[in-house]
C-alpha cells in the first residue's frame, strides 16, 4: 500500500463561513516562560500554516523554542490537525497529520500490538514536535531519535507558500534540516513512520539501587546491552561516596505469557491545582524528596510486569505537575557527555553541579546511543543528564558554568529543553551550526520563520 | 449502530464520529468537501476495531438538492440505518452579522431552514424503514435572547422548537428525536473566542452524546453545567438581561 497515496497536494481554498480572528494572547513554555503573540487554531494545517512563522503543538518543550519572537508573530497551533492518514495493520506503516499525539497514537495501538519506536518521557507531545525535537526516549541506547531513524517521509508547508512532500530521497536537505531543527526550516503537516509490533501491551521491568555514579556508569552500559528500555533518576544532592547514587530502571516488552491475556486498564490522572509559592522548594525539601525516592525501594531490585504508563510516562501521573515550580517557572537543563570525554566526565559535570546547589528533585540520566542524523539532533555517543532548575535569579550564572563544562568536555545541550544558554556558548559547542544555517538560508532566504528561540540563539 | 453523520470532519462531529467507530459500529459519512471527507474515512478506518471502510458522499446544508441524494448513497452503504446525526452547522460573531447581512441571510438558513429540510428528509426514511434515531446538534445560545447571540441564538431555537415537536410528535411511532445543546466547547468553531468557566472539550461532549443516543434522551445539556447555567439564565428577568451582555 502506498501512504503517500492519500496525501494531495492538490489546494484549494474552503470557505468555512468564518473569518479567522486574530487576537494577541499569552503563550506559555511548559517551563511557565511566557510570550505574547497570534496563535491560529483549527484542524485545516494547510490553510492555517500559510501565515504562520512558528509551529506549535502541545507546548510540552520546557524552553522559548515554541514561543513567538515578536508580539506580532503568528503562530499556528496544530493539535486539531489530529487524523491518522493512513495506517497498515500488515507492515504497520502510518501517517498522520503533525498534530496528533503520542496519546492518541498510544490509546489506540497499544491493545492492537503496536507501538511508536521512539516515545520520551511524556505521551503528551504531537508528531510534529517530536521530529522538530528529533526526540529519543528511554530507549535511545537502541531506537535512535524518531525523526531522524524511523521517519520515512513528511509533508512540509516551506516558506515560500510551496507543499513539499521531503524524505531522505526527496529534498533530502530539508528533511535532514527539519529533523531536530526546532520548527525554523518550515511547517510539518504530516508524518509518515512505521510503528513497532509488540509482544503484549505490558512491559517486564527491573529497577535497583545504584550506589554512585561510577557504579551508574557500569549499569548503564551493561544493562543497556541486555535490555531495549532503560533509564536512571540520580540524586544530584548528595556529595562524596554518595554522588550519583539513585535508580535503574530497565524494560522490555513482556512476552505473551508473561502478560497472561490481562487487558491493559486505563490510568486515572490527576491534575496539579495551583502554583507552589517559591519557598515550597527548597533544599531541604529537595533532599527530603529525593532521599524517599531512593528508599521507596527498600529490597534492592524489583522485578516484574509494569503498566508501561508507570515505565514511559511517571511524570504523565500528574497533569501540570509544572505548576510545582511557582509562577517563575523552571528550566531543564539536558546535556550529553560524549564517549570521548572519558569515564570520569559525569562526576567531574555532577560535582560542579552539586557545588553550585542547583537543586534538583528529578536529574535523569541515559545512554545517548548514536548520533542522530537530523542536522542539529540532540544525541551522540555518550551519556545523557538532564536536570530541572527553579528559576531563581542565579540561574542564568549556572547555566553559563554548566555550559562551560559541557564545551570542556565536548558535549551539547538540547534546545527542546533550554532558555538561558548564550548564543556564543551554542556556537562553540555546535560544530554543525553552520551547515544547518545555510539549509535554512536557502529554503528560507527572506527569513518568515522564526522563533523565541531562534532569535536569541541565531540572530533571526 | 449503522449512522449517516452530517459535520463529522471537523470539532464535535469529528470526536463523536470516532467514539461511534471505535465502539465497533459502522458510519457513513456526509459533508461538502471530498477532499476533507476522504481524510476523515480514512481516520475512521485506522481507528475501527476491525479496520472497517468508512464511506462518504458530499452534502452541502447550503444546498438543499444534495439531502436526498446523500441518505439514498448512506443507506444503500449501510444496509440497515439506525442514526442520522447532524453536527454540521455555521457560527459567526454577533458583530459579523450584524455588519454583514448576507452571511447572516447565509447563517439563518444553513442552521434553521436548511437543517430542518434536512431532517425532515430524514425523518421520512427513518419512519419508512420502522424508527430509528435523529440527533442534532442546536446550542445553548438558543434558550434565551442574548444580545451576544442574537441571530445565531435565533437560528438555534427555531432548531431546538422544532426537534421538540418532533420528539413528541413521533416517538409513539418508533422515531426518537434527541436535541443535543452544547455550551462552549474549543473546536475550531470557538477558535480565538475567550473560553468561559465550565469550557467543555469536543471528546468529553461526544461520550455524552454518544450516551444519549444509546439511551434515546430527548434533550441533552453537555458539558452538564450548562444545563444548569441556562436554567438560572431562562429565569433572569427581562430587566436584568438589558443589562448585561451575557
Ligand atoms: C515530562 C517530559 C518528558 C520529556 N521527555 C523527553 C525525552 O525523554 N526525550 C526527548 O527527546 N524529549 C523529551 N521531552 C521533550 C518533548 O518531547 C519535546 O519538547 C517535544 O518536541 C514536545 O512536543 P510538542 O508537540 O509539545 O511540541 P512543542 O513544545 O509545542 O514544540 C516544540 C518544538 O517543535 C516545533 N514544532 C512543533 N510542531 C511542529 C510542526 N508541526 N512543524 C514544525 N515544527 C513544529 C516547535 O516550533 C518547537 O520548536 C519531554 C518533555 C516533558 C514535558
Ligand atoms: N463549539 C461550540 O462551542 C458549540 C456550542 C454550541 C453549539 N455548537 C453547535 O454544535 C455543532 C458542531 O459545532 P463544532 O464546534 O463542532 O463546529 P465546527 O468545528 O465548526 O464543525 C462544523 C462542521 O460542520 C460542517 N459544515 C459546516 N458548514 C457545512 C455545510 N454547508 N454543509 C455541510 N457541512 C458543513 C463542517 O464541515 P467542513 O469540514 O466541510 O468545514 C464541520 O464538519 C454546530 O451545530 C454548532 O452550532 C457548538
């Protein structure tokens, strides 16, 4: 069956009886960092995405990636465009339109023995922002990023006014551009992957006590040759013989027996109601919290049939459970230590980061697993840490000292995640910036795109 | 449940299309843009348990010469016909029509005549073929005059009076005529307007109505609280509704 089949690049122009209002509103990070701007809302992508400079879907990227430039930029919010195209049960080939979610995505094919090959921590992002942010997950050490290993072909709406359906043959420089390139090279309207079969819809999972970092470092590579899922949460409090210390989770797809036929039930989520004040976190409530997350698990390792919500998505339990960080917000900072960089590169990174107090309550840590092949795509050999800062009024100081160590030793930080680092910084630490920016200059000459971030990083 | 639905491409219609397949029941689709039908059987399909085709015809509310026709391609599509829903309707600002008479000449006769041409082709096929079921999407807006809603209000009671006399004039005879008045509820429709307490989302207002089909309810509020929101405003005495620019 041919996918692309369905997808016309045939336009016209419908009437829907209404004239599209624009009305300036405020625009939020999911780290609660706002802008003003014109955001379009509506299920035709293709007919709204002709004005807009930005695409957004469900606004879960922590930093200004998905906010609006300038007051008068428009934005084009794609969570209605949310239909499935095509879907083969055979082959498992699908395509869908840039704004439907991994939710959605999940509801659907997890009973039907199907799952997405890439999913990271959070169920509620759209395909479309999972190939603006080339997003890996808890299996990065062996599935990659999503866009850049298991997108076959996408449909783009570019600067110019054109529809243009790229893939690895087709306009392969834009495809590549656009993969982990944060929106800035032109609308994605809709996606083309293949979805993986899976043995049940539950995953076996063991999770056990790491001591300390050197001893993480170890797990993760080992266990990481053993299992497809595997992620750590690390205390990023605790200093000295302790550093490190914290959890290993690791998972795979429960085979047919194990599972015994038990139908998946549908999780309950509850919703976060208020912005904490800012004293709520503290360090003293941060090491409370991450001390019981540490003896939650008294035997050392547990074993057994996990509902993969509580594998994926821990944090999906809580809706906005952002509201936790007050009215000012938090930033994520996500960097990757490459390979090269040595053993000792993670507690070198872990002991600057203890000193400066950046305390945090979640600091993960993964296998980065290959580089990706999107132009600007976060991961390379190494390993990933990624840590949640309140913003207070040093954090701009941390970041830059963080950022400092990661250009030492070689590494990078992830854009989905980030607000404060300084273009410079991004520059030293992006050997591959150039490239992406003469892709984005040709298909983009006149400069339409841009974003909040795009302007603090690039200039435009 | 076999059901021709009329406004499944976009918002509610979208939604309760969906809940209807997924529950393993086939639809058939009917609407004014082929190539939005296309994409939305095809939505339909992935989304059925048994991966079922979804069929479409085009059905412009604008033009009434296409009503009978549809229903003719529905049934024959689906052999047996127990539901004919209808989502498909037109919104714009008081302001809007105000300004500009012919969108709302437009308005008033896709919500209220056109619609109610429509169901009465369906009503006579439903009666024909020994009862059934005919839901329709009215509003809120047209339970009480409004000065933010006053022509599309009007469109939407003339609608609600009418599926009431329906109801009662027919259920003896097998035909159950459910008037579904959603509050505010962000679809596209609502897109740019600010959402009021009590915003209802077009997945939770599809499980209720697909509800109210299976239990054949006259009426249905959804998101509920505007049931009661509109209680309290019906009994608001004139006085006060100059007043206020609710
Ligand atoms: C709890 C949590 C856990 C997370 N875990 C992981 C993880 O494990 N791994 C990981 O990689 N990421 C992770 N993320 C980050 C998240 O996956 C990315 O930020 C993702 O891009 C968010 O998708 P979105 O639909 O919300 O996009 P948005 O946040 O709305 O947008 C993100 C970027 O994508 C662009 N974009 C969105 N849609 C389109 C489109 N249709 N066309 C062009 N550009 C578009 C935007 O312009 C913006 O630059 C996590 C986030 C949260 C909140
Ligand atoms: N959203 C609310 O807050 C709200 C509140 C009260 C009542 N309602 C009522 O609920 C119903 C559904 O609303 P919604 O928000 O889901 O609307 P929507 O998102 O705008 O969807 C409207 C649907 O109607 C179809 N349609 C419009 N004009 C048509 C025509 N001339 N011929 C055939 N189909 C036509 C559209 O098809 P295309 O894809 O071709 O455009 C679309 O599928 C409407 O009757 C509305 O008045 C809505």
């Amino acid at each position: 069956m041919s996918l692309v089949s369905l997808n016309s690049s045939v336009e016209k122009n419908t009437d829907s009886g209404k004239q599209t209002r624009q009305v300036r509103e405020l625009v939020a990070s999911w780290g609660n960092q706002t802008r003003k701007g014109i955001v379009l809302r509506g299920e035709r992508l293709k007919e709204l995405s002709r004005e807009a400079v930005l695409a957004r879907g469900l606004g879960r990227s922590y930093g200004d990636s998905a906010l609006p430039a300038d007051e008068s930029d428009i934005l084009v919010e794609t969570m209605m465009a949310d239909r499935i195209l095509a879907f083969d049960p055979e082959s498992g080939h699908i395509r869908v339109e840039a704004g439907m979610s991994l939710f959605e995505l999940n509801r659907l094919f997890l009973r039907r023995g199907f799952f997405c090959p890439v999913s990271p921590g959070t169920q509620f992002v759209t395909f479309g922002g999972m190939v603006a942010s080339d997003v890996h997950g808890k299996m990065s050490h062996a599935s990659g990023c999503f866009g850049s290993h298991h997108v076959n072909s996408m449909l783009m709406r570019v600067a110019d006014g054109r529809l243009i359906e790229c893939n690895a043959d087709c306009e392969p420089d834009l495809f590549w551009a656009t993969i982990g390139g944060m929106g800035l090279t032109g609308h994605i309207l809709e996606v083309e992957f293949t979805l993986e079969r899976i043995t049940s819809p539950w995953i076996y999972s063991q999770s056990r006590r790491i001591a300390n970092i050197d001893s993480f470092m170890d797990h993760l590579l080992d266990d990481g040759a053993q299992w497809p899922h595997g992620v750590g949460w690390i205390d990023c409090v605790s200093q000295g013989r302790n550093m490190g210390r914290g959890l290993l989770d690791v998972g795979r797809w429960a085979s047919e027996d194990e599972a015994q036929g038990r139908s998946l039930p549908t999780k309950r989520r509850a919703s976060f109601p208020m912005y904490l004040p800012e004293w709520a976190l503290n360090r003293f409530t941060v090491k409370s919290f991450n001390t019981l997350y540490y003896w939650k698990h008294l035997q050392k390792k547990r074993e057994g049939i996990r509902h993969p919500d509580d594998f994926f998505y821990p944090l999906d339990a809580i809706l906005n459970w952002n509201k936790v960080y007050g009215r000012r917000g938090f930033t994520q900072y996500q960097c990757v230590l490459p390979s090269s960089a040595g053993r000792g590169a993670a507690r070198h990174f872990l002991s600057v980061l203890t000193a400066l107090g950046g305390a945090s309550p979640l600091c993960v840590i993964k296998d980065c697993g290959e580089e990706g092949k999107g132009m600007l795509s976060f991961p390379m050999k190494g390993i990933s840490i990624a840590l949640d800062l309140a913003i207070r009024d040093n954090t701009q100081q941390i970041v830059d000292r963080l950022n400092q160590v990661v250009i030492e030793l070689g590494g990078r930080i992830y854009l989905t995640k980030d607000t404060f680092t300084r273009a410079e910084d991004f520059r030293r630490m992006e050997p591959r910036l150039d490239a992406f920016l003469a892709v984005r200059e040709k298909w983009d000459p006149k400069g339409k795109f841009s974003s909040a971030q795009s302007k603090r990083l690039f200039g435009r | 449940m076999n059901t021709i639905l009329l406004g499944g491409t976009k918002g509610i219609g979208r939604a309760l299309a969906r809940e209807i397949i997924e529950a393993g029941n086939q639809v058939f689709l009917i609407g004014r843009d082929p190539d939005e039908l296309e994409r939305s059987a095809a939505d339909l399909r992935a989304r059925h348990p048994q991966n079922t085709e979804t069929g479409w015809a085009l059905c412009d509310l604008e033009d009434p010469s296409s009503f009978e026709k549809a229903l003719t391609l529905g049934t024959a599509y689906l052999g047996r016909l127990h539901t004919v829903v209808v989502t498909a309707g037109l919104f714009a600002l008081q302001e809007d029509l105000e300004e500009d008479t012919e969108l709302a000449r437009r308005l008033l006769t896709v919500n209220f005549a056109n619609t109610v041409t429509f169901c009465e082709y369906a009503r006579k096929r439903l009666l024909a073929q020994g009862g059934g079921t005919l839901c329709v999407l009215s509003s809120v807006a047209g339970d009480r005059g409004r000065k933010p809603v006053a022509l599309y209000g009007a469109s939407k009671a003339g609608l609600s009076h009418y599926l009431e006399s329906l109801d009662h004039k027919y259920r003896d005879q097998g035909l159950i005529t459910i008037c579904v008045k959603p509050g505010f509820v962000r679809t596209g429709m609502t897109a740019g307007l600010k959402a009021p307490p009590f915003a209802g989302n077009p997945e939770d207002v599809a499980k209720t109505i697909y509800r109210a089909i299976e239990k054949g309810s006259p009426l249905v509020y959804t998101p509920a609280m505007w049931g009661v929101v509109m209680a309290v405003i019906r009994r608001l005495p004139r006085g006060v509704m100059r007043r206020i620019n609710f």
